[in-house]
C-alpha cells in the first residue's frame, strides 16, 4: 500500500514545541546499532518506562489499545503516523478539541492536495475512528457520518502461463523459490514470508498457512517444482540457525504467550523462519536482538526487476502471481470451491486482494476470463 509522503508535515514541527500530552515517536532505545559477536540473546535493550502515577502520553495510549486488541506491527505503524499526520494538519490541537469537521478536512486534503488513493484515505480514516473510540472513547453520533472513499471497481492483472514461464526464468536462488511458491501454492507475498519450518510438509506435499488474512489458517499444496530447490535451501537455513545458536543468537519471534509457556521454543529449528533475512536487526517491540525474515520489498524489487529483463508490459507484482493461480487452475476445470479452500480457507467465498481492491471470484468468473 503506498502511503504519502510524510516529509511536509513531519518536517512542520522542526524546531517548534511539541505538545507534552503527545508523546512523540517510539520510546527510548539504546544500543540500536548492530549486535557484535559476544552479545547474548538474553541481553535485550533498556526501553524508558512510564513513572508510575503518571498517564501515559496520547500515541503510547494509542500503542496499548492497538497491542491489546493483538493488531500487527505494521497496523500500529501506520495507525500512529496517520494520527501524528492529523494533528500536525490541524496545528498539534488536541483531538478532544475536534470532531467530524476536522476528520473532514483532513481527508478532503489528503484527496484533493495529496491525491491519495481511496483505500489510502479510508486507512487514515480507520486510523482516526480507532482513535476516538477505542482510545478516547468518544462514541459521538458524528462518528456514523463520516464518508468512506469509495473504492474503484478494477479487473486484477493476470499472467499468461508464457510470461510466469518467463519471469520465474529470470529469476534465481531464493528469489525463484518464492516466487515459485507465489504461483505454486497461490499464498500472499507476507504469507510466503512468514512461513515456518514446521509449516512446509514435504511428506504430505503441503503448506500450512498460518494467522493468513483474517486470521485464517489454512492449507495449500507445495509445488513439486520447488521442492528440491526449497530443501537444499532448508539445509543452509538449517547452518545460519546453528551458527546464530553459536553466537548467542538464534531465537525467533515466537506469538502471543507462547514464549512464557514453552521458554525454549523460539530456538527450536522448528519455530524458524524460512526465508530469514540477512542480518540480524531490533525487535521494536520486545527491544531484543533477532533475526527476522526477509522484508517484503527483498522479493518486490527483485520480481520488478525480472519484469523488466524480460520486458513485460504489464503491471506484474508478487500479487500478480496470486491471481494468476486463481485463473490458471479456472482454466484447467478445477473446481471452484477447491481453489477456494486453497486461496483462502474459506469454503464460499474466493477473494483476491491487490494494493487497493478486492474482487469476489464467482463461477461466472470463468466466463468473463477471471
């Protein structure tokens, strides 16, 4: 999703006083710098702490309610810059002092001076309704009758059978793995991303898709076309989680109480991911030293960049390859509800979301080339 640039209004405050009820960016972290070998993965960073007694600031408030109600990083990420974005617009007042004129005005400039996108602007809208009611409260009538953007009604992008051929052909390593799991299992590009060691059953010549959107878990087939690239690659991830075990380091992201239940889960091979990134990086949450796996932009630039090698016209993303499954199977007589089960889990309803929209499939989608 692309999200305006916040450089004019961040840059507004420069030199002007914030306001003490705001709290303004992420709490306080020493040590940001990359890890050496002799730290240990019970060394986790110092995060500041709010004085007791003392109410916490407007964004850590925003921070808990996002947090207690288990919403993603990136939603808290993108909930607390839309809710900076609304203040400063609005000359740092508190919102407490405004209400639907003001969410009004914010969203006709975001449309009319920014020219975002209406799924853009209904992500800050959605910001904005989070903040009245869940953090402050505000169950006011003018809530109802703030105006949604609507969504334009655009047919998805699809590959020919030729030009997947072509595109995972310029690609390679790891970049064509995922790709070929992309097409091949039809998963979404974070799903892919996430997966864990114990979700691939070679066996069973399946993918167990975990918390998928809306959080869904689900199974879909492995590509028997990966396989042997995809186990050769689990042997080297198999080396880099004994090496990172060597240096102190070595535990995954483990969700919810997990970690407490079964302390020695999160270094257990099983628990790792697939697709780890490269480095080793900060957990902003926990403030601990871990290696994550690979940022999607990793696949993004690399699926752009064999687009253009191969000289597509199309507009082809990691998305594309989703729909593009869809169709194919649609094409070779597989039955709708099974592809269904496959893309989403659920049995009645097959869903494609791109960057902005979302397309229901139906059986008429045969006909019209879905």
């Amino acid at each position: 999703m692309m999200y305006m640039n916040e450089a004019r209004i961040a840059g507004s405050c420069n030199g002007h006083h914030v306001p003490p009820w705001l709290g303004w960016g992420q709490p306080h972290v020493h040590h940001r710098s990359a890890p050496t070998a002799h730290w240990s993965a019970q060394h986790t960073v110092t995060v500041s702490r709010i004085p007791a007694g003392q109410k916490p600031k407007l964004l850590d408030q925003v921070r808990e309610a996002i947090r207690m109600r288990h919403y993603s990083l990136r939603t808290e990420e993108a909930y607390v810059s839309w809710i900076k974005r609304f203040i400063l617009f609005h000359g740092k007042r508190h919102p407490l002092d405004m209400g639907g004129d003001e969410i009004t005005g914010f969203l006709s400039a975001l449309a009319v001076h920014q020219q975002v996108s209406a799924s853009t602007q209904n992500q800050a809208l959605c910001a904005l309704l989070f903040l009245y009611r869940q953090v402050l409260g505000q169950n006011l009538g003018w809530l109802e009758d703030v105006v949604r953007a609507k969504r334009p009604q655009r047919l998805p992008i699809v590959l020919t059978r030729s030009e997947v051929k072509a595109l995972l052909g310029a690609l390679d390593g790891v970049h064509w793995i995922m790709t070929g799991l992309l097409y091949g299992a039809g998963l979404r590009l974070l799903e892919c991303l996430r997966l864990r060691v114990k979700d691939i059953d070679f066996a069973g010549q399946q993918i167990l898709v975990r918390e998928g959107k809306g959080h869904k878990d689900r199974r879909t087939m492995l590509p028997a076309a990966v396989v042997p690239l995809l186990a050769a690659h689990l042997d080297r991830v198999r080396q880099l989680h004994q090496h990172d075990i060597a240096q102190g380091f070595g535990r995954a992201y483990v969700p919810d109480a997990l970690q407490r239940k079964y302390p020695h889960a999160n270094s257990e091979w099983g628990w790792q991911w697939v697709f780890p990134a490269s480095q080793i990086s900060l957990d902003p949450r926990s403030g601990e030293f871990r290696r994550h796996h690979l940022h999607e932009s990793v696949l993004q630039r690399a699926v752009k960049a064999a687009a253009r090698t191969i000289g597509l016209t199309k507009s082809a993303t990691c998305h594309t390859l989703r729909h593009s499954f869809a169709t194919h199977l649609l094409e070779d007589g597989y039955d709708i509800r099974t592809i269904q089960e496959l893309l989403s889990g659920d049995p009645w309803t097959l869903r494609c979301e791109d960057d902005d929209d979302i397309y229901t499939h139906t059986e008429s989608g045969r006909e019209r080339g879905l």
